[in-house]
C-alpha cells in the first residue's frame, strides 16, 4: 500500500506539471480539464494475502504471503509489480460495496470526477449530482468545443457516439438528468440503473481469477434507490419485488442493444488472445532482421502449445552472444539466447517454475540454424519438455512445468530483451542484444494428435 500511495503522489505530481504547463501558457483558464480520480474502484486481484506480482494473480496464480515476504524489500523496484491485499482494496472503495472488478456495485464503477473551465463555467466550487457515464466525456468536449460528432473518419462510417453531454449541468446544479438509464456488466457482475434506483447481481468474488464455477443465473438480485441511499445499504429487493423485476426486464434490454450477451463469468481464461482473433488463428510467424520489437499479444502465440523456433543466423568469427529472441519480463516469460558460445533456452514463471536450458553444442562459425521444439505433456499446467538443436543436431533438453499464454506487458522481441531481462543469466547486461546476424527466424504451431 505504500508503494500504490507513492505512485499516486507521482501521477499527482505528473498531472500537477500539465497544469503548470498549461497555467505558464496563459491558457489554462479556457481549457477544459475533465479529471476522472481512479479507473473504477480499488483493484481486489491482489488476493487476500495481496501479491508481488499481479500478472501472476489475473493468470489465475495466488504465489501466497511468504513469496512477498521474501521480496518486501524489493517492492517499488524496476522488478516488481506488486498488489495489495483484499483489505486494503476494501477500505479504499468505502463507504461503497465491493472493488473494482464487481460492476453490481458502486464500489466497482463509482468515481469522482473533476472539471475545471474558468472561461465556460460561471460557477465554483460547487458540486453536481447528475447521474453520468464515463461514455459521457467525449460528446461533453464536442458540445463545448462546437464540434459535430463524426460520421465518418478517414473514410469509415462511425458507429452513433452513445453517450450524453454533461455540458447542461455545468452552470445548472438542479437541471434534470439527461441520462436516465445505464447498464454495468463485467464477469457476469451486472447492474441496471434507471431514474434513481439500481438492480443488480454479483457472481462471485474479484480474488478468483481463474475457474470461476457456478450458475451466474442463480446469483441473488440487489435493489437500491440510489438518490437516497447513495452507498447501497439498504437492500428494498424483498419489500418491491415489482420495481425489481421492472429493472431486471430493462436490463436485459439494454444489453441485447449493446451487445453484451452471451454473459461469460470467465476472467484469468479470457485473458488468452487466442479467443480474440476474428478468423482462423495464425499457425506461423516469420521475422527478418535483429531489430523486431511488438506487443506480445500480436506476436507469435506460442506457449502452452505445441511449437518450433527455427533461427537462421550468421556466426563472426570471435562468436557470438545475445538475445535471438525472447516475450515477457524477469517475472513470465521466454528468451532463447547465446551466452558462452552456446545457445540456451529459459523460461521464467513467478520463482515457481522458472527453468534454464543450457545448450550442450557449440555454435560454429558462419551460417547455423538454431531450433527449438516444444511438445506438451497435457498436463492442466501447460508443461512439456523443450530440445535445443544447433544444424539439426541435438543441443540440449529441459522439461518445464509450467507455462502460460500470457507474459505481462513486455513485448516480444527479435534480436534484444530491452526492458527487464528474462533470463537473470544475461542481468547487468542491458538489452543483451544479439552480436550474430539473424537472417531469419520463424515460430511455428505443432499440430496437435
């Protein structure tokens, strides 16, 4: 909690320099400032014990209180992405229900927001009422820039913009609502609000990233009239089970006419970019060159599947050392490199199954093509054993126990590791790049038997 407190003074401190910036320009007074405070609610991923790594959390991965122990001293450093516990997440989201992640509930989705316009708004210091969405935002600045919704940008029909102007409330504390209905839906967390009231239904708790099990339908529905009970207290579902069901109705019509359904409660399995792509899934991926850096999530989508790393590279005569290729960071992910005039192959996942592959071959000089094959053993943690090949000769073997579709938000990368490295083999070393010539190198699926 400490190290989230510290990074928000930063981003207090970073916004702070845009409005000096704006201030010292003299323009400060006839720009719109729309500050939204928080994302949703605090996040509860963290689990109760809260977590040094919160990737390792929406994978579904609780690494417990003692793998945080073991690394206190290191949070806030360029090689952690800790969490808080459950707790903290709690008592940041009163006096509302719940945390980020539960939709049902305004400790989910409730924010301040701040506006600051000298020049458009004669009133100060006051505050507004209105109930308004985050899809509000952007039809506020195009009323108060005079601006007409697009129709059409760089030759594409837009969709209608489905927001509401707030720009009405601006300068009238008592002006009726122009938004008089919105639904909430995440993991099947779901809520309908309508003229001052709210129905809604949590499946589930936001510590439980992965497995979720259970009907969601049979989940229990909430009703609150929120104009006179702001925080939810005051469950009326069994004293007005008429306004309840009215709600419920509407729901469900809004979320046929914005495209919601079909509900699905999954979270850490929804995280695989797999289920993503429209069309068929790619089976291979070619690259050219020692410099290719991309987001993970459209580079090769390899592990825990079946697949082959064929390398082309070019040797100089006093060897060669570096990254061939590698996705992730120091916490998940994958790095095939040469170090000590072999090739080697690691694989990091939370200090829980972290594996290296050293290579057995040396790397000849000139042209060689350097392979690796991964063949899954079916096990439900995605393990498999991994072979090294140097010129089609056997280079080297490790089984891993243990691999995931996703590696954190490091991208994958041809010929570097640029940011933290993979492998603690290469730290110190910078991005490690690759001193050999990569002519070519192609990822490739196994079909699976």
């Amino acid at each position: 909690m400490e190290n989230y407190a510290a990074y928000m003074a930063y981003t207090d401190h970073q916004a702070g320099r845009l409005i000096d910036s704006l201030k010292a320009s003299g323009e400060l007074d006839n720009t719109l400032v729309m500050y939204v405070i928080g994302d949703n609610g605090a996040s509860a991923e963290g689990g109760l014990e809260g977590t040094f790594s919160e990737l390792a959390s929406l994978l579904g991965i609780q690494l417990g209180l003692q793998s945080t122990i073991k690394r206190i001293d290191e949070i806030g450093g360029p090689e952690s992405e800790p969490h808080v516990p459950v707790g903290w997440a709690w008592a940041m989201a009163a006096p509302f229900q719940w945390t980020k992640q539960v939709a049902s509930h305004f400790g989910g989705i409730r924010n301040p927001l701040i506006v600051h316009w000298p020049r458009g708004i004669k009133a100060k210091g006051e505050t507004r009422t209105q109930f308004h969405h985050v899809i509000d935002v952007v039809p506020t600045i195009l009323e108060a820039c005079k601006i007409p919704e697009p129709t059409a940008v760089n030759g594409i029909k837009q969709k209608p913009i489905e927001g509401v102007s707030m720009l009405y409330s601006f300068d009238d504390a008592v002006a009726k609502d122009r938004r008089t209905k919105q639904y909430f839906e995440m993991f099947t967390n779901r809520a309908i609000y309508h003229d001052g009231w709210v129905a809604c239904s949590r499946f589930g708790v936001p510590w439980e990233t992965g497995g979720r099990e259970g009907d969601f339908n049979k989940a229990p529905w909430e009703l609150y009239h929120v104009d006179e009970d702001f925080s939810q207290a005051d469950d009326q579902a069994a004293g007005n089970p008429e306004r309840l069901k009215e709600l419920q109705s509407l729901f469900l019509e809004e979320a046929k006419k914005y495209g919601v359904l079909p509900l699905d409660p999954r979270l850490s399995e929804r995280l695989d970019l797999r289920n993503r792509i429209a069309g068929e899934p790619r089976q291979s991926w070619t690259y050219y060159g020692n410099v290719v850096r991309l987001p993970e999530p459209v580079g090769p989508l390899l592990f825990p599947l079946g697949h082959t790393i064929t390398a082309e590279v070019v040797i100089p005569q006093e060897g060669a050392e570096g990254v061939i290729a590698c996705a992730g960071a120091f916490s998940a992910g994958w790095s095939l490199y040469a170090q000590g005039g072999k090739v080697h192959f690691a694989y990091t996942l939370f200090d829980i199954a972290n594996v290296n592959i050293a290579g057995t071959e040396a790397l000849p000089v000139g042209k060689a093509t350097i392979k690796t094959e991964f063949t899954p053993d079916g096990s439900k943690t995605g393990g498999g054993s991994l072979k090294l090949f140097v010129n089609g000769k056997a280079a080297g073997e490790g089984k891993l126990s243990r691999t995931v579709f996703r590696h954190g938000l490091e991208p994958f990368e041809v010929g570097r590791d640029s940011i933290t490295p993979v492998s603690p083999d290469y730290k110190g070393k910078g991005a490690f790049p690759f001193t050999g010539t990569i002519d070519k190198i192609q990822f490739e699926l196994t079909p699976t038997k």
